[in-house]
C-alpha cells in the first residue's frame, strides 16, 4: 500500500483568540501541506481545539457558563480565524469529544495492563476557601530568588527563576486571595522512566526531530525521566478516570490523543478510513508529522512516543519544531499592543502579506521570527507586489489591451523561450527547499525567478513595440506571462488566494508541482484566450499596517522598530536630501548632514535646476563584494536597458528586500566607479545612516517619470 501522510498542528487552547504568534504554526503547516498535496501525495491534515483543564473550568464559572458552552465559542471563532488566513484543516475537531473520551480510555487502559500506571501519594496546594487543589498558575507569591511581588508559582516572570510552589514568599490563592495549606492526595502516574533505553533509539531515528533539540533533550535522561503526573483531583474540567473517585485525566494525557480523536471523526465522516487506527495502527503504513512550538518539545518527543508505544499505536516519524514570534524585535506584549490577534490582522490586511512574509523568514530551525512591521511592509511591497506582481501585471495588461488577450505560439529558440527554460530549471530547488521546510529559500528563488524576467521585460520593451511589430511584442509577453504562470504554481502553497487570481487571469487550470516534474516550454496554452487582468495585490500602507498594533489605553505608545533592528526610542530627525555637490560619494545614498548645529548654506534656484530626479524601480539587487554598506542595483528608469547604481543602503535593506521597489534616482551623475563597479546615479533616502535609512517612494509613476 502506498504510503499515507498526517500532519497535525498543535491544539490551540479553548480559553482564548487565535494571536499571530499561534498563526505562524498554523501557516508554516498549511504551507507544507499545500505542497504535498501539489505533489500528488496522499495527506491529510488535522487539528482540534484544546478544551479541558482548570483554566478553563475557572474561566467559565466566572462568566456563569458551562465548560462546554464556554469551549464551544472558541471552537467556532478559531474555525473562522484559520479559515480566513487559507489554513486549511481536513479536519478540525474537539478534545471535548466522545471520540476522545474512547481513546483516552482505551490508552489508559493499555496502559495500565502494561504495568506502566502507578498510584502515589503526593503532598499539594490546596485552597480552604475555593476547595480545591491549585495548579501552580493559580498561586502568586514573592519570587525566593529575586524577591519580585505577585509571580506564579512555578516561575518568575521578572527573573526567569523556576522552584516549587512551597518556595514562594507569602504565597496566595490566586482565586480568593486567601493563603493556601498543604494536603496529600493519591495520584496516578505514568512510568516514563522505564523508556528511557526505547527514547533514545527513537530521538536517533534520522529526521525525527532537528539533531539540536535531541541533544537538548539529553538533559532529562542525565537527570533521570521523571515518571509523569496524569491525573487530577475534581472540580477539573476533563474525563473522569475509570475505576477512579474524583479524577480526571490531566489535560496533557487527553490533548494529544486529540490527534487521533480527530482522525477518527473525520474517518466516519468522509468515509475514507474505516477508523483512526487505519492510520495510527502499530503497522499501519503511515508518515505522521507533527508540527509544533519549541515550548513543548518534551511532551511531543518524550511523553508521547512512549504512551503510543506501550498502548500499542504508530508513533510520530517527524516532529518539526518551530522558534517564537517576536514583534518589532521583543517579546508579544497585551501592554504593547503586540499580542494582535488574528482577527485584529484580518480586519485590516489580506492574510496573503503575512503568509508570504512568514514563508521568506522560515527555516527548518528553532530560531524565533521577529515580524518588525517596517521590515513586513517593505518586504511584501518590494517583493511580493513590486516583483511578482508586477510582472503579471506587465505582461498581461499589454497582451489583455492592445494585443487583444491573444497569445503567440512558442518559439523554436531566443530568449524568451531561455527565459522560461531557465526558470524550470529553477524548480527542483524550490521543491528541495519546501520538502526541507526552508521556505526562505524557497521564496528566494522564487524572487530571483521573478527579478529576472522582470530584467528581460525590460530589455525587450515590449509596450515600445505594440504599435510597430505586434507579434514580436506578443511573442516576448506570452514569455513573460508563462514565467508568471510559474510563479503562480511555485507560490501556490505560500499564497493560494493570490495564485487562484493569478490562473483566472491568464485563463489557465491550476498549476502543480506534480505537473511541473514533466514540464516543458511553453507552459501555456497558447491557443486559449486569457482572462481579465487586474492587480494582484495593493502595495502595503504604512498607517494601515501600524493600525494592526492596538496599544491599550493609558498605556506610552513606542515607536516600531527600525529595519534589522531592535525597537528604539528615538527622537525623529528633520528630512534631509543632500545634492549631489554636497554627497561625499554620489554612488551612495546620502549620509550624514553638516555638523550637528552647524547651519547648512544656502544655493541658488539654479543649482538646485541642475538635479534631474527620476523615478525608478529596482528590478535586481545583490551584495558588493568586500563591502558591507553596498548594495549593486539593476535600476530601470524608462530608458530601456536598467541602470546599474552602487548604493550604501545594505545596513538597512537586504537585497532581496528591495526587489521591486520603486525609489527616486539622480538620474544626471557623472559616472563613478566603486569597488570596480561603474554606478550611473544616486538612490535618495531619509534618514541619520547606516541602519537608520529609509529609501524614498514616488508613489504610483512609472520609471522615468520626472520627480519634482
């Protein structure tokens, strides 16, 4: 039988939204399975809400509902939430299941007859007042270590110190406030410590998880693996133990059997399984993947192999791992407004932007990703809409209009039909880079693809050869427009809705990697008429993409961080452009001002006259060898073959953060040689220098477009 794959995302909790540091797992996962599916491969992909435990218990008594009611609004709000941002599940169910009840049983069950459940008695924090044991995130207190007032039991926000709830200073009920006393109560506990040698072997199977985090994990077998707590005593909001008085099954034993409850709904619903253990049997031929945060690697790589094992089910071949969400450099803050939900986000952006900016930051590591808002906007627009976009808008505007949505067959040779070899070429590395999950990679060359057909448009100039020679103008846009229709395919997974517009427009059937394995020029049917083209996607406002950050009332509003940098409190400088007489190095952007306090001199209107400022767009850029601030820029003005100009803006820009966008030249230096580059003109910024530049934008001109 051929091989099936599952993949799962990790089960948000039902206690509140969906924020963009949960949708970074949510997207990379739906990228991944977008792909798969594009490759013709058999997978499905499953998620479910996270619904029991005290929080939520708690929570819902204080809004005088019931758990189930109280679970059952986060459940439809996440489901709208994931639907919006493209992240499509085959299944989203509730840990709140009967389905999960059976496999929570019935793993239990096995569990016990191993041998592997064991009954001891422990001592607890246990409120008077409330009558009940406390979690540890239900007792504040005074940090032992540092002595900082109102902290959680189990850790110090303030110092990052870990100890026991008994350690805590003063401690209190975080419910009634009142101080909480000691009492024993029997628990059950799983015996983990009798896999140690059978999770070993697993952490060395090749790709089951990044070799760094295995070698982090050796921490807990030096130490000895702690058998682990699964029980809880009532009130707790769960399933009930059998055989048990008062305990409930600890959410951590019930949340991801979750995964296999939802598999099971969804076979009895579609019909394409006769039940869960067509896929999660011992023996069944399946490649489970699971993605999740770096938060709870423990629970994924240890717990839940060795209860999957000894219950007798398959168990995890991949979990891939992912780094934290900062925003403008630092931690998500509710204070900062930085904690943004996602419903926040889709009120005011097309999910398209940040899925397309989490792919072009990803990698197969745990690193986290900082989504610096100057950085998302510039990236997006250069690239995504400046680039890409651009191109399909080029080429199918002209064929559209004047060349009546006619395309022209294919060429035996020339360098459009280069072009669209060249960038099938291209393809199996994006696949590799997508199979590997290092969707930057991806994106990047999937820009540089986009970058270099944008160069031959350039070159070719077909808008100047409509009215004299129709079909050689025809021929070099039906080129370019079966490079956009590859793109479409490349950026599927990352940007669906983009590519849907992107095929309707050029009047074609979806394109997938499966079909790109055989491929060849032209990728188009020629014969067929294209449809109606319009822009892809507007260009990312500044004030829009701010509005996203909600500070609360009361709270000093900081400034968004600076490209490639940490957030800073600075006081902002007036504008200065300097003429090319006052720059120090005309093929650099411009640098610092006069002295500070020293008066700049005055010129007259006709020395000013002599600037002739134009606009332009970049089409390609790349790094200067041996020199860290220059950028080499292929820049097109409107004069048919793009300029190159030796910019000082690498501190502040990436090159592949400036692909597309447009910017202002001086467009009459003399030409200069610069690391033995000739450079043909000057970008002008704003900004003190170095990391502290920000290129100007004409706004909405075509290059060459005078600036005044």
């Amino acid at each position: 039988m051929a091989e099936r794959i599952l993949v799962t995302s990790a089960l948000p909790y039902a206690n509140g939204a969906v924020h963009l540091g949960h949708a970074v797992e949510y997207i990379q996962t739906d990228i991944y399975v977008r792909f798969l599916r594009s490759c013709g491969q058999d997978v499905v992909y499953f998620c479910a809400d996270d619904t029991h435990g005290t929080p939520i218990e708690i929570n819902a008594a204080k809004q005088g509902i019931p758990p189930e009611q109280f679970v059952a609004r986060f459940h439809d709000e996440h489901q709208r939430d994931f639907r919006d941002f493209d992240i499509r599940f085959d299944y989203f169910h509730s840990t709140n299941s009967p389905e999960n009840r059976h496999y929570a049983e019935l793993i239990y069950g096995r569990l016990k007859d191993a041998g592997d459940i064991d009954r001891r008695d422990i001592e607890q924090t246990y409120c008077e007042k409330d009558k009940r044991f406390l979690p540890d995130r239900f007792i504040r207190g005074t940090c032992p270590n540092c002595r900082s007032t109102d902290q959680y039991g189990d850790a110090c926000e303030k110092c990052g110190k870990t100890y026991n709830p008994t350690d805590l200073i003063d401690p209190k009920c975080a419910l009634c406030g009142t101080p909480p006393v000691r009492r024993n109560s029997v628990h059950l506990f799983f015996k983990l410590s009798r896999h140690a040698d059978f999770l070993q072997e697993v952490l060395k199977r090749p790709g089951f998880i990044h070799p760094g985090l295995a070698a982090q994990l050796q921490g807990f077998f030096e130490k000895g693996l702690a058998d682990w707590d699964i029980s809880r005593d009532g009130p707790y909001f769960g399933f009930a133990i059998p055989g048990e008085t008062d305990k409930f099954f600890y959410v951590w034993l019930d949340a991801p059997i979750g995964y296999i409850a939802t598999t099971e709904k969804w076979a009895k619903e579609s019909g394409r399984a006769p039940d869960a253990l067509a896929y999660w049997g011992k023996d069944a031929p399946t490649r489970i993947i699971h993605f999740i945060g770096k938060d709870i690697v423990y629970f994924h790589a240890l717990f839940w192999p060795a209860v999957l094992n000894v219950a007798g089910f398959h168990i995890p071949n991949e979990i891939k791992v992912h780094g934290h969400l900062t925003v403008n450099g630092e931690k998500m803050s509710k204070s900062r407004g930085t904690m943004v939900a996602a419903r926040d986000y889709l009120d005011l952006l097309d999910p398209s932007y940040l899925r397309y900016f989490y792919a072009a930051n990803l990698g197969a590591g745990v690193e986290d990703l900082d989504l610096n808002l100057k950085d998302f906007r510039l990236r997006v627009n250069g690239e995504l809409v400046n680039n890409v976009g651009n191109l399909a808008n080029r080429a199918l505007s002209l064929l559209a209009g004047p060349l009546e949505k006619k395309l022209a067959p294919g060429r035996a040779e020339g360098a459009g039909r280069k072009l669209v070899e060249d960038a099938l070429a291209r393809v199996p590395e994006v696949r590799e880079a997508f199979e590997k999950l290092e969707y930057r990679n991806a994106i990047r060359i999937i820009t540089e693809i986009a970058s270099t057909a944008n160069a031959f448009l350039q070159t070719a100039a077909p808008w100047a050869l409509v009215k004299k020679d129709a079909e050689a103008a025809r021929a070099d846009l039906s080129d370019a427009a079966d490079v956009a229709y590859l793109l479409g395919a490349l950026l599927a997974p990352v940007t669906p809705r983009v590519s849907e517009k992107l095929f309707a427009q050029l009047g074609a059937e979806p394109l997938t990697f499966q079909a790109l394995a055989t491929a060849k020029y032209p990728l188009l049917d020629r014969t067929r008429p294209l449809g109606t083209p319009e822009p892809l996607l507007p260009r990312l406002e500044e004030e829009r993409v701010n509005a996203i950050i909600k500070v609360p009332a009361g709270t000093p509003a900081a400034e968004p961080a600076k490209a490639g940098g940490k957030d800073k409190k600075t006081e902002k400088k007036p504008v200065e452009v300097k003429t090319p007489e006052a720059a120090p190095t005309p093929q650099a952007s411009p640098g610092a001002g006069p002295a500070e306090g020293a008066p700049a001199a005055d010129i007259e209107y006709a020395d000013f006259a002599k600037v002739v400022l134009k606009a332009g767009r970049i089409v390609a850029a790349e790094k200067v060898m041996g020199a860290d601030k220059l950028l080499k820029l292929d820049v097109d003005l409107g004069e048919g073959t793009p300029r190159t100009i030796v910019s000082g803006i690498a501190e502040a820009y990436a090159p592949e953060a400036v692909a597309g966008r447009r910017v202002v030249v001086v467009a009459n230096l003399k030409p200069r040689k610069l690391k033995g580059i000739e450079s043909r003109g000057m970008l002008l910024t704003a900004g003190s220098g170095g990391k502290d530049l920000s290129l100007l934008d004409p706004g909405d001109v075509p290059p060459g477009a005078d600036v005044k």
